[in-house]
C-alpha cells in the first residue's frame, strides 16, 4: 500500500489515479498459478496480493476496489467468463462512464512475455 502514497495525495484526474492503481499493482504482484490445482483461499481475498504479493483474478479484482474506494472512485468487482474460463474484473466509473479495468491481466501479460 505504501506505493500507493505517492500519488494518492497528488491531485492527478481520476483516470490517472486508475492508471497508477493499474500500473503499480501488476508492477508488484504475481499471478498465482498453483492455485489452479491447489485453491488458496488468500488468493481470493485481499491477503494474497497485500502480504504474499501473490493472486488470482478475484484478490486482485478485490484490491483494486479497495484501492479505488480509499480515493474515492467508484469501482465494483465483475465475475464473469473470459479467456477460456470463469474470471473476475472491476468496473471504474472515470468522468461519469464506466471503464472496465483489468489488471490480472496486466499482471499475466508481464509475467509471461
């Protein structure tokens, strides 16, 4: 969290703020792939991605609305299907309009390039 500090108190537009949570998070986290075949119960809630620096679409989803509430922009988790399989994402209201926000993917396409 304390990578958020840096500009949680800058007075950047609320798209940016969405950017940094984005950029920051797949930055610093890991996509947890053994808990394909062995469920971490940490990995879909906050825990996994704030103390172990590690997750699944449902933890980060749950992050980035909580990162997203303490500055004060709306978001809310989306499960869904995607990528062959269940998944979880946010929604960001930015300027009025609902901007969908993806940052497991972020985080996969960093680890495995």
């Amino acid at each position: 969290m304390t990578v958020m500090c840096e500009f949680v108190m800058a007075e950047l537009p609320t798209e940016q703020k969405v950017k940094e949570i984005v950029e920051k998070l797949s930055d610093n986290l890991e996509y947890d792939d053994d808990d394909r075949e062995d469920v971490k119960i940490e990995n879909h809630n906050l825990i996994g991605p704030i103390f172990y620096k590690k997750s699944v679409c449902e933890g980060n989803a749950k992050l980035v609305q909580q990162l997203c509430s303490m500055l004060g922009i709306e978001a809310q988790v989306v499960t869904g299907y995607r990528y062959g399989g269940g998944h979880v994402w946010n929604e960001v209201r930015v300027n009025g309009e609902w901007m969908e926000v993806d940052v497991t993917r972020e985080i996969y396409e960093k680890q495995y390039k």
